[in-house]
C-alpha cells in the first residue's frame, strides 16, 4: 500500500518507467489546467472524482494533482482506495523539480 502522498520525484519516475500503470487527474481550475499541466494529465472536476475512481481499473494508479488545500480535504475520503494517491505540494513541486510540462495547445517545456 502507497502512502497517500507522493513526491514530483517519484511520480516523475514512475511516468518514465511504467506510463501504462498510472494516470495523472488534474483537479485544478480550467484556466490553470489549460496554461501549465503534467503531459498526459486529464482535467477532472473535484465532483466526477469519486465516481470516476469506484468505476476505475483498480490495477492502474491515479495521482491527484490539484491545490493543497483542495487535495488535504479529500485524503481521507480515499483513505480505503490503494490506487489513489495525491502528488504533494501539488504542481509547485514538479515544477520547482524541472520536470516537464505542458500546455493544452501541446507545447511542452522544461527537461
């Protein structure tokens, strides 16, 4: 069982050696998922994320990015869910790591 935090690290290395075995969910605003996102990150309203994660493949890991506070609100809600865990410090950190990112129009920037 995953703690129910991650690292930009760990979630960087797992996309680069097992992208098939994880999904990134995005429960950022619009706006803010449109400008800057992790490539391959899907945009998720907060409320489709319960439902989308009970009728989910359970063999596939989610990582929730949003804003801290948003994500501190709904760790307990998946507290029984071993495939769902939430990236800490939120974008700020895969950014502030150099990873890359990208825009809805496809650019992607940094390493």
């Amino acid at each position: 069982m995953f703690s129910h935090w991650i690292t930009a690290k760990y979630l960087y290395d797992l996309l680069t050696s097992e992208p098939e075995c994880v999904q990134v969910w995005d429960l950022r605003a619009s706006e803010d998922f449109r400008r800057l996102h992790i490539p391959g990150a899907k945009k998720i309203e907060g409320q489709q994320l319960l439902p989308l994660v009970e009728e989910f493949n359970q063999d596939i890991l989610i990582v929730v990015v949003g804003e801290e506070s948003q994500l501190k609100n709904l760790v307990d809600h998946f507290l029984s869910y071993d495939n769902v865990i939430f990236l800490g410090d939120g974008l700020e950190s895969w950014l502030s790591s150099g990873y890359p990112v990208q825009s809805l129009e496809g650019e992607r920037m940094g390493s």
